[in-house]
C-alpha cells in the first residue's frame, strides 16, 4: 500500500512539476509572440519609410503630392465592431465620437495587447522573468521609439507638411530617426532572442519525453540554424555567399521530405495513438512551404531602386521569406503543446484523448526589416555651369554627351519568368527619368516578329515614354535578326550626328547567330554605332560566361551579365560613356 501511494505521490509531484515548467515557457512564448506582433507593424512602416524616401528622390525638382503616402492616408477608413471599447484603453488608439478607430490603427493591436500581457508578466510579484526585465524593457523602449518617429511620418505627409518643408528638412530628420530605431529594434530583437534562449535552455529544458515532437524539433532546427546564419551574413551586407547557403537549404528541404516524419504518425506523443496527422501535417508544411516562400531568394534580384542599397532590398526580400518560414516553424511547436492542440482538434477529439501534460517549447521570433536612410540629393562638389540638386546618377548624365539609346528589346515569353521584365521595365523609366531633352529613346521589341514601340523620342517627354515602357508585354518566340533588321532602319533615318547613338540587346537568354544576323552586327558597327548585349538571364558558370562574352567580343559588341553587374549600373554606364 506505502509503495502504492508513493507511486501515486510520485506521478502527482512529476505532475505539478511538468505542469509549472510548461507554465513557465509559455510565459516566455508570450515575450516572442509580442516579437512576432511588432515585426508585423514595423513591415508596414518600413514600406513607408521607403515610400516617403521615395518620393523625396522623385520629387527632387518639383513637389508631386502624389507621391506622398503612408499607411494613414492609404488605410483612411474606420473601423467598429461589437465590444471594440475596450481597446480604447491604449493611448496608441485615437477613438472618434462615433466609438469608431482608425483602419491603421487597427493593424497596431495584436502588438499592443501582447505588450500589454507581457508588462503584466514583468509586473507579478517575484517574477520568474526577472532577470529578462533588463532585455525585455530595453527591447519595448527601442519599438516605442520606432512607433513614435512613425506617427511622425504619418502627420507628416497626413497634414501634407511637405509644402512647406522645401528642402525636406524635416522629412529627411524623420527618415534619419527611422534609421536609428530599426537598427535599434534589430539589435535589441536579437539581443531579446539570445537571453530567451539560454535562459529557456538553462532554467527549463525540455522532458525526456515525447519523443517524436522532438526529433521533428531537432529536424526542422537544422533549416532554421541554416537560415538564421544565412540571415546574420546579408546583415551584414554579404550577398557572396547565397548560392552556397540556397544549397545547403536544398539538401536539407530534401532529406526532410524524404524523412516524411512518419514516425510522428506511430504516435504523437499525447499518450494516444492514430493522432499524429496533426504534428506530421505541421513538419510536412514547414518543408514544403518553403519552395514557395525561400527557395527563390537566390536566384533572384532584387528591384533596384536608385534610392535604396541594393544590400537593404536583398535583405528585406530575404526576410519575408524566413518570416513565412517561422510562421511554420511556430506552427509545429504551437499544436505540441497539450492546450493548443485541445482547442485546434476539438472537433475531433474528446478532452480525455489530448495530454494537456506537454513538453512545451520555446517559440522563434519573426525578423523586422532593415532600413537605411540615404540621401536623395546632392549640394556638394557642383560646378558653376551645373544645375542644382543632381543626384549623383543625374550628374553623370548631365556631364556626358547627348546619347539616343536604341532598346533592343526580347520581348519573348521567357522574359515574364521571376519578374525581369518588370525589373527592367523600372530601371528603363528610372533612367529616362534622369535623362536631358538631348537624350533620345527608341524602343524595339523582338518575339516572333519586331515592332517598334518608341521612335528617337526626346527624353523630356517622360511620361509619354514611361507609358510606352510600362505597356509592353512578352509573348511568343525570339527572332533577333528581325529586331536587328528593325533596328538598322530605323537608325538609317534617326541617327543622332551630334552624340553617340547605342543599340541594347537585352534578353535572358542566348540564341545562335547566323551569318545573316553577324551581317548585320558589323553594317551597324560600321556606322560607327556600338551594340551591347545586357543578358538578364540565369547565372552562368564561368565556362559558359567567358564563352558568351567572348562570342560578342569577337563581333565588336560589349557584354554585360547582370548576374554581375547590377542592370541600374550597366545602364548608367551605357548612357553615359
């Protein structure tokens, strides 16, 4: 009978034990879901941080209002909805007479009322959290600040202070303060994340129990650590590295698949069996979702805008795909614990089916993005004779000969694949934008026949041409000699005397060329035009990219791999040689 009770005594301490253990990670669980909840508002404020930089570059010469928005004016409605009083609470939530709140301050509450549960954690007399008191705080101070230099932005362009902010004094002082606090909440995050961490790790390691949940755990961290180190290089401005990162991701996406996780079918570890469809369902996502969300981050090239780094693009482009990567990662830890996975399968399952007795474990924290604030203009290192306000790719253009830039354009069918065409659709306009009423534009496109879209158009006409740029499509075959035969008359009547006249092949792919198209090739160069070949295509290995170049040397014609060279910079430097 003694040993009975102590059996039973035994099982109950065991228990509590696991029970409060379990109590105690879901605590720190509630610290990352704040995480995750900021990270889903400074997305939104990022892009308008970038929109309000964006429209300071454009606007370098003349106001446009259009060009001034943010999530207050583009999200302007109200919203109501039964009980919605009690969030009025927040002084973050600005309520009208009507009892209604702004549609974009809608978006705020999931971090609001997770920061609220955290500070009331903190608050709890002889917090277990204590000793995260310092990083949390510290954490909470930099978002608040981030929150604050927003809502001056919002004002900003709401009030439409712009117009009487002429040289963006003021913008460029909120920008700036952007700056800092993403940087701030970036390292503070990470700083939140490493204590999480180690003090999980040290104060409530996981059971030796439930096996299966974490096997599939150790699995899917192996991508996770992957991604995580991946993350801290383009950080750090390394892009150098991706191909060997994407196929390191690769194998392991592969052996996770093949593994299928089956063992977590055999039981799932709540003391019942035929119930692991649920945890196997969650691994299997985590795998798959990731061929949509990540695999195409390195053959990708970010859009480059003349008033971004191209690292900060790259990196954002990366984080959106980790971010939906966690998001599934979270998934599997969330349906492990006993609770969650009584309120997900309730349809399902009886209560006396689920063992709320789980071995919860920590969660990841979702990535913010990353913002750099460059200057749009330049004031400095200006002759007499130069117009002011250039910006630095302005001021090469102004300083080069008059140039009539022929595109050349493939307009194939191909060329809709990972968004080239619309890649280089932007940096066309982009570099009109910049370009002198001596600038001339033709554009003529190649599939299975040629067309010619503009015709030696001066480059003052910039929305006439933004148009016929924006306009075009990819559809059909490649037939380059057409596009050179079109091209060759075109130039016979349209040649610029005073200047230098250039003619941009631009395709992603490489076609063979036949006699009649080398013909061709040398009548132009004859005429004293130059001809560049700008492929957009896939990356070459070295072989096949000393091949390519050396072919088109041969035939007098300069060659540009955007795979190594950005498309802004090579169409730069083809307008200004």
């Amino acid at each position: 009978m003694k040993v009975i009770l102590l059996i039973l005594f035994l099982a109950h301490a065991h228990l509590l034990l696991s029970q409060g253990r379990n109590e105690q990670v879901r605590e720190l669980n509630n610290i990352v879901e704040l995480m995750n909840a900021f990270s889903r508002c400074s997305q939104d404020w990022y892009f308008d941080a970038v929109q309000l930089q964006k429209a300071l570059h454009r606007s370098s010469e003349k106001i446009n209002e259009n060009y001034f928005y943010c999530s207050k004016t583009q999200h302007s409605g109200l919203v109501s909805y039964s009980g919605i009083e009690v969030v009025f609470r927040f002084k973050e939530i600005t309520p009208t007479a009507q009892n209604q709140i702004p549609a974009y301050q809608a978006d705020y509450l999931p971090w609001l009322e997770a920061k609220e549960l955290v500070l009331k954690m903190l608050a709890k007399p002889k917090s277990n959290l204590i000793s995260l008191a310092p990083s949390i705080n510290t954490y909470l101070a930099s978002t608040d600040s981030l929150y604050l230099a927003h809502t001056e932005l919002n004002t900003y362009i709401s009030e439409k202070k712009f117009r009487t902010d002429p040289q963006f004094k003021e913008a460029k002082r909120i920008l700036k303060s952007h700056d800092r606090w993403f940087k701030m909440c970036y390292l503070n995050s990470m700083e939140l994340d490493n204590k999480l961490v180690n003090y999980c790790n040290f104060h409530y390691p996981p059971f030796q129990s439930h096996k299966e949940l974490q096997q599939g755990l150790q699995e899917l961290n192996l991508t996770m650590n992957l991604l995580t180190a991946w993350e801290k290089e383009l950080y750090r401005e390394n892009l150098s590295s991706n191909a060997a990162y994407d196929t390191k991701l690769r194998i392991l996406n592969a052996e996770g698949l093949k593994n299928d996780s089956l063992y977590l079918y055999k039981t799932r570890g709540y003391g019942k069996l035929n119930s692991g469809f649920w945890l196997h369902t969650r691994y299997r996502t985590f795998y798959t979702s990731m061929q949509s969300g990540i695999y195409w981050f390195a053959s990708s090239k970010p859009s480059s805008e003349p008033w971004l780094k191209k690292s900060q693009q790259a990196y954002n482009d990366f984080v959106r795909g980790y971010n939906s990567v966690v998001e599934d990662y979270n998934d599997y830890i969330e349906i492990g614990d006993g609770l969650t996975f009584r309120k997900t399968s309730s349809c399902c399952l009886s209560p006396s089916e689920i063992d709320t007795n789980q071995n919860v474990l920590l969660m990841a924290p979702k990535l913010i993005c990353k913002f750099e604030y460059s200057e749009p203009l330049i004031e400095t290192n200006l002759t007499d004779s130069t117009p002011p306000g250039l910006s630095p790719d302005a001021l090469l253009v102004h300083n080069a000969q008059p140039h009539h830039l022929v595109y050349l354009l493939d307009a194939s069918s191909s060329m809709n694949e990972s968004g080239k065409l619309a890649h280089l659709k932007e940096h066309a306009k982009s570099l009109v934008r910049i370009q002198r009423e001596a600038d001339r534009i033709s554009i003529v496109t190649f599939s299975g026949k040629s067309e010619v879209l503009l015709k030696s158009v001066p480059c003052n006409q910039k929305k006439h041409i933004g148009e016929k740029i924006e306009h075009i499509q990819a559809f059909g075959q490649t037939n380059i000699r057409s596009g050179l035969e079109t091209v060759k008359d075109l130039l016979s009547s349209n040649k610029l005397e005073q200047g230098v006249n250039s003619v941009l092949l631009l395709t992603d792919g490489e076609f063979p060329l036949s006699n009649e198209t080398k013909t061709l090739i040398k009548d132009l160069k004859s005429e004293g035009i130059s001809i560049y070949f700008v492929y957009l295509g896939k990356r070459l290995n070295k072989k096949n990219s000393r091949s390519m170049e050396r072919t088109y040397s041969d035939l007098g014609i300069i060659f540009y791999d955007t795979n190594t060279i950005d498309l802004k910079e090579a169409l730069l430097k083809i307008a200004t040689e």
